[in-house]
C-alpha cells in the first residue's frame, strides 16, 4: 500500500531532510510539506491524508495545539527537539515520537509502525476508544521519561505542581498537577480520596471510617470525595 503524508515544521532545513526521508520509501507519497499549522489546515480540509509528520514547537499554534483542534486525525508522528513532551505524545495516541537529530533508520521504524496501523484498522480503533486506556503511565522524573505499570501503583499524592507516585518499590516524583494524572487512570482500578490523594483500589488493606490503610500509609478521605468513594467500595464489594 502507499500512504499519502504532509510534513509540517518551521524550520526549512527539517522539511527538507524529511521530505529526502520520505522520498526513499516507496510506500510513502508526500502530498506537501507546511512551514506552519495554518497551511496543514488547509491541505487537510481538501484531501484526507494518512500519516502527518508534526513538528510541536512552532509559532502561533503548536503542533499540540493544532492536533488537538483537528475534527478528523490522520495518523500523527511528532518530530521534535524536546523530549518533554513525549507524555502527552502518548496521550494524544501518536504513532511515534522522534527526537531531532532524527536518523533515517529511527525514522523508518515509526514508518513502519504507523503503515502496520493503517493496514490494521481494527487495532487502531481499539487503540483510540476512550474506554481503553494502556496498562502503563509515561511520568516525567527530572530529564527522563519514567514508564510505570498501573498495576504497580499503590497510590499518588499530590504536593501543589507536583505528584509523587508511590509504588511497591520505589517513589517517584514527578513535574504534573494531580488531575492531569488522575485523568490517565482507569477510573475502575483508582479512585481520588482527597485533594491530595489517588489510590489504587487493589491495594487497599483496611478501609476505615474516614481514612484508608495501605501498607504502613494511612491516607484521609475527606468530606468531599467520602460519598464517592463509598460508592465506588459498595460497587466493587458486589462484584
């Protein structure tokens, strides 16, 4: 099959060593490449287009902002120099994530990734339903990006711009408000207790009448978030 892809990036020389990219492989047609979001716009309101290859930092709207506002998505692998931004990568369901310096073999491997996708549209659809959140969250710990296992969280304290997740093993910290995080997780398997507290709900030892034990940890449940978590026990001692 051919996939049909536009290149958007502001810097010239980017374009231009992605479209010698493209050009190599034969299974790609490249429709056009964009110096900003706003030209994109336009070529994908005239033809649809399979594979967007989006640069983030670009001026007046970001390739973020920009996929965000886009009604019907084509598959979406972000080019880009800073690595900070590979958490919402993944919640924004991309294909891939490549740092500049880009090689051609890593840009062939997110290629390929994305040409399995379209040719397995099933997998893709399964992928994107909001039901279906992965079983691992992407947390940003200092310069590195920390993928942990939801099974491995016990509970999540916030601490005003900061959450530190604590897990059998280890804490981490990590630069993110509480409800973005909360917002990754299954809503069947963590529930927030308090301003300050997410937890697990299989990692719950004693429920108390106003606090939660897990582990040595004693957690308060607070006034606001008590009628839910009720709720959410009741429904959980049923099933």
């Amino acid at each position: 099959m051919t996939a049909s892809c536009v290149i958007v990036d502001d810097e010239p020389l980017a374009r231009n060593l992605m479209t010698d990219y493209v050009k190599k492989v034969p299974s790609l047609h490249l429709v056009a490449t964009c110096a900003n979001a706003m030209d994109a716009m336009e070529v994908l309101r005239k033809q649809p287009i399979d594979i967007l290859f989006l640069d983030i930092q670009m001026p007046e709207i970001t390739g973020i902002t920009f996929l965000k506002v886009l009604q019907k998505k084509p598959l979406v692998i972000f080019t880009t120099a800073y690595s900070e931004y590979a958490l919402e990568g993944y919640e924004l369901d991309v294909v891939d994530y490549l740092l500049k310096p880009i090689t051609f073999d890593r840009f062939l491997k997110a290629v390929d990734k994305a040409l399995l996708r379209l040719q397995t549209p099933s997998v893709t659809v399964a992928t994107t339903t909001p039901e279906q959140k992965p079983d691992f969250v992407f947390v940003k710990d200092g310069t590195r990006m920390v993928k942990i296992m939801l099974d491995d969280i016990l509970y999540v304290e916030g601490m005003k711009d900061y959450v530190t997740i604590h897990t059998r093993e280890k804490k981490i910290t990590s630069l993110q408000r509480m409800k973005a995080l909360e917002e990754q997780l299954p809503s069947d398997k963590f529930i927030r207790i308090h301003h300050s507290y997410i937890i697990a709900l299989k990692a719950i030892d004693v429920v108390h009448k106003n606090e939660v034990q897990i582990g040595q940890a004693l957690l308060p449940v607070s006034d606001s978030y008590k009628k839910a978590f009720r709720e959410f026990i009741e429904k959980n001692q049923m099933q």
